[in-house]
C-alpha cells in the first residue's frame, strides 16, 4: 500500500472511529449519557440555594426543549384531551384557575393544583411532600387516575409514532429510544429552567437596584415580616413560614429546612396531609408551605383551594385560623383574630403584589411550543 494509501486508510478508520464513538450505542448507559446535547448552564440567581439537579440528568439545550413539548403534549392523558399544562397555567404562575383541577374525561381532583416555579431548589413535591424529585414527580400525574389516568406503554407508543418526538429523545439522549425514564429527566430538564426571581421585591431588598417600595408596600411589608406590629396589635407573622427558614430573601418554601405545617386553615381536615405520608397523627393538617411569589395571581389559594382571591386571603389571616391541635405556634392569633384596619390590610396586599414577577409570568421560554 503507497503512503498516501496508509494516510488515508488511517484517516477513515479514525473517522469511522470517532462517529462510532458519538453514537455510541450502548442503551444501558445512555439514559446517564452526559455526551449527547448542548451542555445548559443554569443561572442562579444571587442568594438563592444551588438546584436539586442530580448528577445522571444533566441540563442541556436539547433536553429542555424536549421537556417543554412534553410539558404541553395532550397525549399523555388518557383521552388525549389534557396536557399538565391544562391544571398548570403560565398566566397563573402555572397554577390552575379552578379550585381543585379537572383531570382526564373530566374528573375532578381532590386537591387544588400547585404553582411551579423555583422548583430546582426544592426537595420535596406535592402538599405532602410524598415525592422526593422532580424527575419522578413528572411521571406522577401520567398515572394518576385523578390527571391523566394513563399508562405508560400506550404514551411511549404514542410519542414513538409521533414523527416530532424521536429526533428529539435522539437529540436529547443519544437514541430515539423513548422510556418512563426519559420523559421525568427531559420534563424535570423543563422545570429546572422555570426561574422567578425578577419581582419588585427581588429588585428592591434582594438585589437592592435602589428601585424603592412605596410608602404603603413598605409598610405591608413591615407587617409581613413582624410577629407584632410596632403600631400595636398583632403584625402577620407571614415570614416565619414563608421565608426565614430558608433565606431572609427568599419568602416561599424552597423545601430545605421549612417542612410541613398546620396553618389552622380547617377545624377539622378531610385531606389529612402529611400524615397520608407518615400516618403520624402529629402531621394531620400539615401541609408543604407554598410560595407566595406571585402570589396576586396563583389565586384560588390553599391544598383545596378554598380561599378565592387576596382580599379572602387576608381574611384568613385576619381571623387567625382554627385552633387546630397541631396549628403551628407562629399562628399566634388562632382563635383570637388579628383585628387589622382597612388600613392595615390594605398595605399587606400592596406589598405581597409586589412579589409578581410579570417577565415569568411572560417569559416565551415557558410557553407552549406548539403554538409558535
Ligand atoms: C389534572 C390536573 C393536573 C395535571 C394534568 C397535572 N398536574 Fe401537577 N399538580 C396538580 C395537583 C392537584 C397537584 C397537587 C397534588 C397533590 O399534592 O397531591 C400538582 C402538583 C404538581 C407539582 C408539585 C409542585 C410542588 O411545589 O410540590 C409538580 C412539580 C407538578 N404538579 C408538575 C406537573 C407535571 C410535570 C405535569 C404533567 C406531566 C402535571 N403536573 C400535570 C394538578 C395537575
Ligand atoms: C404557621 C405558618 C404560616 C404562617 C404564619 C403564614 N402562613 Fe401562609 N401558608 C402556610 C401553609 C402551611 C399554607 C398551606 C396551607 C394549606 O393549603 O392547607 C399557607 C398558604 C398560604 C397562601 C396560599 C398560597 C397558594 O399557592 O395556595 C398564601 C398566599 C399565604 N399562605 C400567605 C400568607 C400570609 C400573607 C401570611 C401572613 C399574614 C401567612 N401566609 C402566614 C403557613 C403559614
């Protein structure tokens, strides 16, 4: 054989090679493969708590597009009528309008559906918390007979005759193989990406851009974050369960240290809660602390949706709630009431609007991608 015949030879045995080696075709670790796909840096914001991505589901940019589609995709329910995006609105901070959301062939739910947002820096799921990441919240409501009450062959068939969705799990994992797997990592990809940290609030005490709350923001949130307002009588208290236990800056369960509690939102509970999840009589009514970032739209409000709008929230709030015997010690007017003025309920809702953070709730990344 000639020199250059030698060259050449080599050359496409390495080109062979190196195309082998990019397809590397071995399905068994290709659900870890971290080869395939544009690597996607999530940004976290300042102050905030480093996400909960695991290390065999690494974000990229293909992932991700492919967890949005899916996020959208009707046929995963069972009559193919549904999407999550149905019960999880973007308008509503992708929570769902209704108080407890209607399901496939119509069925209504027994709890009111939850905002999503900021769940890369959570570790725990659902109002009882019973699951413990996002990749396996995600095939969740796929067999839930109260969501899309559907098994997974028939989705995995669909999506496989579906000409969209195989380049796209090549894209994203390497092969065109379709699995439970794939579909809760690409969906958690998505979710990871849902950030909301751009409100007024962010701007004037997180990032502190000098933008400033007007005098009566400023004094909800004096309200918001005092057990007893210096003014006299009873402050909100709100900060000792949406906030402190994480970072001052950060009002809304990120999951890590504030757990579960009984706000005595009932007097008597029929969804029990946390202890559906630890059948300890302890933890009946406990419930994950949701977030009240965008709080002025993820209304009706509470696990079963109960409280219809702010003005009912304060309300709430205002009367105390039910001295339940696991209401937690920062409800401190239970069974008393707060007593606020119009005054005084009013600066509140003034401030917990300014925790809306209107580029989220507008952001094109998040929205559906059929309709572009
Ligand atoms: C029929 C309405 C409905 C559909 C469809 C639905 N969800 Fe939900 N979602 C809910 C309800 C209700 C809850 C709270 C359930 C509970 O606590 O038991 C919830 C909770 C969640 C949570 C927990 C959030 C937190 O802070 O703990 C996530 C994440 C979530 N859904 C994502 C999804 C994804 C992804 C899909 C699609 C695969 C989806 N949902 C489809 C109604 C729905
Ligand atoms: C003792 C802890 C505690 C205190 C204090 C507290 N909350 Fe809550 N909050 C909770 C829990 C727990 C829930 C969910 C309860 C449920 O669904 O049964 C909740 C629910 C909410 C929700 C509903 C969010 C949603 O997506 O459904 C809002 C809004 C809210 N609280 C605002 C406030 C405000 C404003 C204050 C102060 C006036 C306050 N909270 C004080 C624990 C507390």
């Amino acid at each position: 054989m000639s020199r250059r015949g030698l060259i050449l030879g080599l050359l496409m045995v390495s080109v062979v090679f190196l195309v082998q080696c990019r397809r590397d075709p071995s399905p068994s670790n290709c659900d870890t493969c971290a080869t395939y796909g544009t690597p996607y840096n999530l940004k976290v914001p300042s102050g905030f708590p480093q996400p909960n991505t695991p290390a065999d589901n690494p974000m990229t940019e293909e992932g991700i597009k492919l967890g949005r589609f899916l996020f959208y995709e009707k046929a995963l329910s069972d009559d193919q009528t549904i999407s999550c995006a149905s019960c999880h609105l973007q308008e509503r901070a992708f929570t769902d309008a209704t108080p407890t959301s209607v399901g496939t062939r119509g069925i209504f739910g027994r709890r009111k559906a939850m905002p999503l947002f900021n769940l890369a820096f959570h570790d725990n799921f659902f109002w009882d918390g019973r699951v413990l990441t996002l990749e396996e919240q995600s095939i969740h409501p796929i067999l839930d007979t109260l969501e899309f009450d559907n098994d997974l062959n028939t989705v995995i068939q669909r999506l496989s005759a579906n000409p969209i969705y195989p380049p796209m799990f090549a894209a994203a994992f390497g092969d065109d193989q379709i699995t439970e797997k794939r579909i809760g990592k690409a969906i958690a990809q998505f979710e990871r990406t849902m950030i909301s940290a751009n409100s007024k609030f962010d701007r004037v005490i997180r990032l502190q851009t000098g933008e400033q709350f007007t005098p009566l923001e400023q004094r909800g949130y004096e309200l918001f974050t005092s057990d007893f307002d210096p003014n006299g009588g009873f402050g909100g208290d709100c900060f000792h369960c949406h906030g402190e236990r994480e970072t001052q800056y950060l009002f809304g369960s990120f999951g890590r240290d504030l757990q579960f509690v009984n706000n005595g939102l009932k007097a008597v509970y029929t969804d029990e809660g946390r202890a559906e999840v630890t059948n300890d009589p302890a933890d009946v009514g406990k419930f994950k602390v949701p977030s009240v970032r965008n709080v002025e739209f993820s209304f009706p409000y509470m696990h079963d949706g109960s409280i219809p709008n702010l003005d009912s929230l304060i309300g709430f709030y205002n009367f105390g709630g039910h001295k339940h015997v696991n209401i937690d010690p920062n409800m401190k007017a239970a069974g008393i009431g707060r007593n606020w003025s119009e005054g005084q309920k009013q600066a509140l809702a003034a401030f917990l609007r300014t925790l809306t953070d209107y580029e989220f709730l507008q952001d094109t990344a998040f929205s559906n991608p059929f309709e572009e």
